[in-house]
C-alpha cells in the first residue's frame, strides 16, 4: 500500500488549481481532490492507529471507533457547510453499500480465490448484522414517515429528499440521538467482551504477514498527532474544493450530483481501508476483514449519520434529517440482508463475493440512471398533476 504515497502529489496539484486562475479548470480540480483525499484518508487513519497503539487497547479501540471514518465525516460536514445535503445522504447510503458490498464482496472474492473456503467468527458477524440491521430501522421510519405524509397530502416526490416539516425534524433528532446511544452500548459491549473486539489497520502501510496485531509503534506521539492534525487540515481544505467543483463537474461530465455522492465520495474516504480489507482477505485473516467493512459499515450507520444530524443544527443553513429516498432504503435493507445472509454460516468462499459485487453493480446501475426527473414523473403518475 505504500504506492498511495506517491498519490500525494494531487495535493498541491488541487491547491494550485484552486488559487491559480491561470489554471482553473474545475473538472480537473475535483479529479485532484478525489486522489489526494485518498492518501490523506489513508495516514488520518495511519496516524489514529499509531496513537491507538500508544494509548493501550481500551484507549485505542475507542479512538478507532470515533475515528475511523473522519475523512468521510470531514468531507460531509463541509458538505453541509454548502447545504449539500441531498450529496451528504447520498454519500452516507453509499458509505454503507460500499462497505457491505463492494468491500466484503472483493475480499470474499479474492480470499477465496486464494485460500478456498475460508472461516470467521459468527458471533461477531452476528453482532454487527443485528446492529447493522437497528441502524437501517433507524433510517427506514423516518423515510416512511415523512413517504406517508408527503402522499396524504398529495405532493409525493420519490427522487427528492428536502422536505420543511418539524415533526420529521423532531423524529429526525430523535432516532439520531437512539442510534448514537446504541453505538456507545455496542462500544460498551465491545469493551466487555474483547475476544469480539478486533482491532483491524487501517492505515496506508501494509503490516506484513505477522499475526500480531496491533503492531509495534513505529511514530511517536508527538509524530502521530503531528500527521494527525496536517492530515485532518489537508483534508478539510480538499474537501472545500471537492464540494465547490461538484456541481460544474457533474454538468460537465453529465452526472447527477446523487450519483457522485453514493459512489465516488465513498470510495475517495475509504479507499485505503479498502485495501486493508481485501489485503487481510488475501492472507486468510478473515475477521480482520469482516471486522474492518462490517465494523465500517456499522460505525457510518451509528455514529456518522446521526451525529451529521446533530453537526447540521449548527454548521448548516437548515437541518438536515434522517429522510433518505425510497431507492436508496430499499438498497440498504437488501443490502445487509444479503450480507447477513451470506456471513451468516461462518464461512466464505469466491462465489459469495461475486455475488456481492453483482448486488454493488446493479445498486450502482440502478442510482446512475436515477434523475430529478423521475420524482416529477412518478408525482404526475400517481396524481395526475405536474
């Protein structure tokens, strides 16, 4: 994985794209953005596990449990900064997808390629499919909720998420603040029974076939925090520029802004810890592997959703709420019942993981053709009004 470093040179690319007139090109800015965040995600994470490996395993679990996904948070907060939130919904669903799908699909593909049949614990895999399982209950009732209303009043729109109603805001931050709580219990839970708890890397270095894991540190503390917080700072700044070229670059390329935010923004935060994850499938560690896209997975759901919803009261210009579209609901509950299903044995084979990554390509083919547009003609359907 050391390759990602040399992906650093899209760094001060992006900036001089940004502040040299001479050269604005925005397309081509929003391309050095999404590879620049890639390496940066990936030393925030190196740096977290560095500082994890230094504070002790209760101390470091936890830093990765509130840490693992912040460049993904990072670039949503900015996001809602911009009252982007249909892309901030969009790149949460695909967070969740990516990880369930594209991840554990490609690491159950090629470990069984490699290794054949291989085994995990259930107990875990059953932990995190039963959270997972919580969350999507969690995003689903308010998405029905305000689907109802918006029928009886007869002004449904499927594709559109922006709805002005303080009951749905009210039961926005109320499943927000239960599906935060339920993390900390699975913290909690975690911490009491650590044989369920497995620290998986999640940075941009390989850590060689060794077993032992967490590793020996090889940053000290101040080293670590130092990368921490210029990695954090680098990120912010990219994703001010990523944010500002969305809406040029998906006109340019004929993209809807949807598109982008369920499945390149994903992919530009997690890029490293996907490696991670099939890399570890590769070398027959099949916990780690399900420990790093489930555990992902789980964390977005539980922690990054929610806590957006309280970040937007106040960074945003409006709330945002936990109303996602109906495509994208139905995506994530056969998304993870799929994973589920398939987890569910404890055991994988090459076959299962195509089967996942057939699932990602028809969830992904079924959002690039998603438009505004179908929300006006399904609205004119059921209603007879445009």
């Amino acid at each position: 994985m050391k390759w990602l470093r040399y992906m650093m040179v899209f760094v001060p690319v992006a900036f001089l794209l940004e502040f040299v007139p001479a050269l604005k090109n925005d397309t081509l800015l929003f391309a050095c953005c999404c590879l620049g965040l890639v390496p940066l995600a990936g030393y925030l994470g190196e740096a977290t596990e560095e500082l994890s490996v230094h504070t002790g395993p209760r101390i470091g679990g936890l830093l990765n449990a509130t840490l693992g996904n912040a460049a993904e948070l990072i670039i949503t907060i900015v996001a809602l900064q911009a009252g982007k939130f249909e892309l901030v919904k969009a790149s949460i669903t695909g967070s969740i997808l990516g990880n369930l799908l594209l991840i554990l699909g490609a690491s159950m593909l090629f470990g069984g390629l490699k290794n054949g049949i291989q085994r995990f614990d259930r107990r875990t895999t059953g932990v995190n499919s039963s959270m997972m399982t919580l969350a999507v209950i969690g995003l689903t009732i308010p998405t029905l909720f305000e689907v109802l209303r918006q029928v009886s009043a007869r002004q449904l729109n499927v594709f559109s998420t922006e709805a002005d109603d303080m009951a749905l805001n009210g039961l926005s931050l109320g499943v927000a603040g239960i599906l935060m709580l339920l993390y900390i219990l699975s913290l909690i839970f975690a911490f009491q029974q650590p044989d369920l708890a497995v620290n998986a890397p999640v940075g941009v270095d390989d850590h060689g076939e060794g077993e032992a894991i967490p590793h020996k540190a090889k940053w000290s503390v101040p080293v670590a925090s130092g990368v921490l917080g210029a990695s954090t700072l680098a990120i912010v700044f990219l994703s001010e520029f990523l944010v500002g070229a969305v809406e040029p670059t998906v006109k340019a390329l004929g993209m809807s802004e949807f598109f982008v935010g369920i499945i390149i923004i994903p992919l530009v935060g997690n890029v490293a810890e996907h490696i991670v994850g099939v890399q570890m499938a590769v070398k027959n560690k099949m916990d780690l592997s399900l420990a790093i896209s489930m555990g992902s997975s789980t964390q977005v759901a539980l922690f990054v959703a929610p806590l957006l919803v309280f970040v937007s009261l106040l960074v945003a210009p409006a709330e945002m709420t936990l109303f996602f579209s109906i495509l994208e609901v139905a995506a994530l509950t056969l998304s993870v019942l799929i994973a589920t299903i398939i987890s569910s044995d404890g055991e994988s084979n090459w076959l299962e993981g195509a089967q996942l990554l057939a699932v990602y390509v028809i969830v992904a083919l079924g959002f690039f053709f998603l438009s505004p547009d179908t929300g006006e003609a399904a609205r004119e359907l059921l209603f007879g009004v445009g």
